[in-house]
C-alpha cells in the first residue's frame, strides 16, 4: 500500500517536471 502511494508519487512527480519541460519549451 505505502510503496504503491510512493510509485504514484514519483509518478505525479515525474509527469509536473514533463509538463513544465513541455511548456518552456514552447515559450
């Protein structure tokens, strides 16, 4: 349970640094 919470996280984690990337690389 706990380390699944982690996986989704990081996972959360991992998709807001795309999405920042993203965006600056369109401005």
């Amino acid at each position: 349970m706990i380390e699944s919470i982690c996986i989704k996280y990081k996972g959360d984690e991992y998709m807001l640094k795309r999405m920042i990337l993203g965006v600056s690389s369109l401005v």
